[in-house]
C-alpha cells in the first residue's frame, strides 16, 4: 500500500467528523467563538503529537515561522467557516470549502514549480464549477 494512503483516509475521516461537530457548536454558542475551544482541542492534538516524539522535537526559524503563518491561515480560515456553517447548510458549505486545496495546488505550482497534469487541471476546473452551481 503507498504510504501516503493511511495517513490520507485518517485526514478525510477526521476532517469530516471536525466539520460535523463544528456544526453542531455553532446551534450552541456564537459562530465566532467556536474557534477558542477548537483551539483547545488542537493544542490537546499538539501536546499528544510532541509526547509521541518524546518533547525532541527539531526545530528551525523558518520551519517555525511557516508554521505560525499555518495556523494564522487556519484559524483565520475556521472562523469564516464556523460563520458559513451557522448561516448556511452543511451539503453546500462543506463541498465549497472543500475546494481549498486548490489555493495550494496553484500556489505549489507558482512556487516550486510542480507539474499540474491536463487531468489535474481539468479536475479543477470541473470543481470550481461545481462550486459556483452550489453557491447559486
């Protein structure tokens, strides 16, 4: 089996039961907010993940400084998504912001110069379709 499958299943199975239960929080307490205790979750997830790697752990200034611009990124990008899911339906706004991907696959691209196949490309064009049918 690749490598890269597990870990990949893991990331869908995970990220669709985070997008369910961010949902639900959001019938509970101000859309705003959800992210202060999925915040608490993640750094459960991060203090679990430096035990695994018995706190060695090696770190460098750019390595850290990615990462921070990650997690501004995310969190940023959670709360307009715990504003979406309280304000809309789950069936449309989880396929839209779904298509995140994409951000990276053209800036990967850009940056490091990786190949996009005519498949790939034409995928992506299918998808972002697929977006705009969605959201009319």
């Amino acid at each position: 089996m690749r490598e890269w499958l597990m870990p990949s299943i893991m990331a869908f199975l995970l990220l669709g039961l985070w997008l369910f239960f961010s949902k639900v929080a959001t019938l509970y307490m101000p859309a705003k907010l959800v992210i202060v205790p999925d915040i608490v979750g993640m750094i459960i997830v991060g203090i679990f993940v430096l035990w695994l790697w018995k706190w060695d752990v090696p770190m460098s200034s750019p390595g850290i400084f990615w990462s921070v611009l990650a997690g501004i990124a995310g969190g940023a990008g959670s709360v307009f998504l715990y504003i979406a899911l309280a304000r809309g339906k789950v069936s449309v706004v989880t396929p839209i912001i779904a298509l995140y991907p994409i951000v990276a696959i053209v800036l990967a691209f850009l940056v490091f110069k990786e190949a996009i196949t005519l498949k790939e490309g034409t995928g992506m064009i299918f998808a972002l379709i697929a977006m705009v049918l969605l959201a009319s």
